[in-house]
C-alpha cells in the first residue's frame, strides 16, 4: 500500500478546521480522521519534520534548533543539515524492503539524502542553481527543465515589502507543487513526502494582519486575507494531487507545529546581564549579536540563545572551558534557574506563564551538547532575543526583522487509509505517533527503536 504526505509547514488547526472553502481537505476530514497533533519540545521546523519521520525526539537525535553547540566551547555552533540526522527515516525503513520513495523539502534535506529513489532538497539549500539539490544529482536537470530555477524557499521573508512578499510565496509554491504534481505522476514511487514551506513564510509575513487578537491587527487592512487565499490554493493543489492517488493510498495531511500571534519579545540576554547572571566586559554601544559580544566567562553562569524559544546554558567547572558552576551544585542552580524564569512578566507586569523544561525531563535520551534548560515565553507568544544593547528586557523588534507570529506547540494531522478504523475528530495524537502510524496502516512492522506508537493500535487494525 502506497503512503502519500502532505506536509503544511506551520498550518494550525484553528484555520484548518475552521475554514469551509477548504472543500478537499473537508473531503478527507469527511472519511478520515483529523485533530489537533501535539509537537516536539521545541515545536520548530528543524528539528520537528525529521522527529516525525523517525518517531525520535529532538534529544534522541542530538538536535535542538536550527542551530547547535558543535561541543562545550563558547563559540562553535554549527547549522543543523541532513548529516545532522542519524537516525532511520520511514523512507529508509521502506528502503531496507525495497520500496522507492520520493521526498521534497522535507528538512533539513542539504547536501539532499541519498535514498532509494527521489529526494530534493528544502529550504536549507544554498543556492540551487551553484549546489546539487537533488539525489540523483542529475534529476535537477529534469525538474529545471520543467519549471526552470527551481526555488526551495522565499528568501528574505522578514521584510515590510508585503506587496513582494506575497506574490514571491505564491511563485515559489507554484513552481513547487507543479513539481510535486508531475512527480507524483510520473515517477515510481512506494512513499511520497513533500512539505509546503510557503505556509510557514505566510504566517510570519502576515499573521499580524490576519490574526484579530493580534496587537497590531488593524479590521479592514489589506492584507487581511492574505493567509485565507494561501490556503485555498494549498486545498486546491492537494485536489489535483489527491487525482493522481488510487484509493488505497495512505494519506495523510499534516503540520510539524501550529501558529500564534507573538507580542513581543524577551530580551533574555539583557535580563541576565541585570540578574549579575552574565558579565560582559563592555556592554555594547550598539545592538549586538551574543557571538560579538565580550564575555567575562570566568564570571558568567548563564547565557542563552534567542530565537523562537530560549535555549539556556550554564557556565559548569569541568564542562565548559572557563565553568564557574560546580557539578555538584548543578541540578540545585537548574531548579534556581527555572524558577527564575517562571517567574518573569510582561511589559504590563503580568505573569508570562512561560514554560521551563529540563531536557533530561522531556526526552528520551540526550546526543551531542543539549541545552541545561528551554524555555518557551509566555507559552512562545513572546519571543527570546538572544542579542544585546536594547536597554530594555521587553521590546517589539526581531533579532532577524519584521515577524508577527510564533510557533505553537500543537500542528493538525488529517488522516485517511482504506483500512483506518479511526473516522472523526481524534484526540491526543503526538508529532512521533505519525510514522508508527503510516508503518502500521500500510502493512509494515514497527521499528522497536520508534518512540512513538500507532494510532489505530488497539483498535481492529493494529501491529503491535
């Protein structure tokens, strides 16, 4: 039995299953079985896409963003690419049997994987027309022939261009889905995977003028229908793929994390820096990167780095090459530490409510350098600001420009298959729940080594 996915990057359930033009995927809701999917923590394209696909959590692969601590140095991070990624994928498992799979965009896919069949590389590829994206590497001939420059993302999506912008995310989609289309057509093919990355840029370019709960939403605006459209065209060429499928196709549609509206920010460095947790030897007269900023490490404890969610590191004898804390003082000064940052507030000195988690709490096992805490604002409707000279802890800019929406923690999964006993709104499905699931409804064994577990197990179709 073949398997089909359609990946949304970033789709939420509360647009999803709300919106009734979305006449196909209504269609599969329809005979299926759909709800709300809880993510990995943390709920981010890399490593969430490849945490599904192994059914392995983001400490049990050894990644935790885009990017990573190379070792316990201070200054080595290094960018999560597919080499990244050591543990079994589905298509690989299906490979060991025999069957050939096709993947496009699913990430991080740079340099692209070598599997048994198709594989086109996402968003983390340079530069398609100076570096191989394709596995065979001479299929990209044939995808350029059929669409020309073949685009694996928006670049630049961070910008007050919107105008640009949102033609720019509907060119890049076109020329991928009719990519998708013809290779589903025309290629041999046992698992097909592609993963729509436009939705993700959508939501981050316009979430503020789509969102009525958003501080900055204006009623009216001209873009207040920008996300709206985007998925109407997702529903249409998911239509015209679903034509391409016999019906005893696996299929599934799903998010690797949903979508909120963000506030703000939290400038977690600034806050350090005034607990006496990091010392700097000048603070800076300008906004500064952390990796530009001088650092007294032999009397820093704490720092972290920004982005969706706060990753946060200690300074530990032994550990670090200038450590200050001692090991056996550790886990006393995490339970400190996560205090602390439970009890921050907002500009209007309310609560945040923010969300602490101790790695060795949440994962399964921990490979390579794993933050000492993470820490998700407000629920990640504040964002974390790694870099410094704001003179404030709360602040409406973005390390890396214009962005009105943060990740959340729960994505959305539609699921179809002749033999799903499974039909209607189906609750409590996790992100690593999805491959054991795919397995199992299409006759395969489930690896032991997947942490998750199928969901229609325990009902009359089950393999383990």
């Amino acid at each position: 039995m073949k398997i089909c996915v359609f990946g949304l990057d970033c789709a939420a359930p509360e647009v999803v299953f709300a919106d009734e033009r979305l006449v196909n995927l209504r269609r599969l809701m329809a005979v299926g079985t759909y709800g709300r999917l809880e993510s990995v923590i943390p709920p981010i394209t890399v490593p969430a896409w490849m945490c599904m696909c192994t059914s392995q959590d983001p400490g049990s692969l050894g990644v935790y963003g885009f990017r990573n601590r190379v070792d316990y140095s201070y200054d080595k991070l290094g960018f999560a690419n597919s080499g990244s990624i050591k543990a079994l994928a589905i298509w690989d498992h299906l490979g060991r049997e025999g069957k050939r799979s096709i993947i496009v965009g699913v990430p991080p896919n740079y340099p692209p994987r070598r599997i048994n069949g198709i594989s086109v590389g996402c968003f983390l590829t340079p530069d398609t027309t100076k570096n191989d994206f394709t596995h065979p590497a001479n299929f990209k001939t044939r995808i350029n022939d059929l669409v020309g420059d073949y685009p694996v993302d928006v670049k630049n999506f961070r910008t007050e261009k919107k105008d640009w912008l949102k033609e720019e995310i509907f060119s890049v989609s076109r020329k991928q889905w009719k990519v998708v289309h013809w290779l589903m057509k025309e290629q041999e093919w046992d698992y097909f995977h592609f993963v729509d990355i436009g939705l993700d840029r959508m939501h981050h370019g316009f979430w503020n003028y789509f969102d009525e709960k958003h501080l900055q939403f204006e009623p009216g605006n001209p873009y207040q229908n920008a996300i709206p459209e985007y998925y109407l065209w997702l529903d249409q060429q998911i239509g015209k793929a679903m034509e391409l499928l016999d019906e005893d196709t696996v299929v599934l549609v799903v998010s690797d994390h949903g979508a909120q509206r963000l506030d703000g920010g939290i400038a977690v460095n600034e806050w350090l820096i005034r607990e006496g947790l990091l010392v700097l030897d000048q603070y800076p007269d300008t906004l500064t990167p952390f990796e530009k900023l001088k650092v007294n490490w032999s009397q820093t404890r704490v720092w972290s780095e920004g982005g969706y969610y706060a990753r946060v590191f200690f300074n530990v004898q032994g550990r670090e090459p200038n450590g200050v804390i001692p090991p056996g003082e550790y886990e006393f000064f995490q339970d400190e530490m996560k205090a602390k940052f439970e009890t921050l507030t907002d500009d209007k000195g309310q609560s945040l409510k923010s969300l602490v988690f101790k790695p060795k709490e949440i994962y399964n096992s921990m490979r390579n350098v794993a933050p000492d805490l993470i820490v998700h604002f407000g629920g990640l409707l504040w964002r974390s600001i790694g870099s410094v000279g704001h003179r404030t802890i709360h602040v409406q800019e973005n390390d890396t420009g214009p962005d009105s929406c943060n990740h959340a923690q729960y994505g959305m999964f539609i699921l179809n298959a002749p033999n799903c006993p499974l039909r209607g709104e189906y609750q409590g499905a996790r992100l690593l729940d999805i491959a054991p699931t795919l397995l199992d409804l299409a006759g395969y064994e489930i690896p032991e080594t997947m942490q998750g577990r199928s969901l229609v197990a325990g009902t009359t179709k089950g393999a383990r």
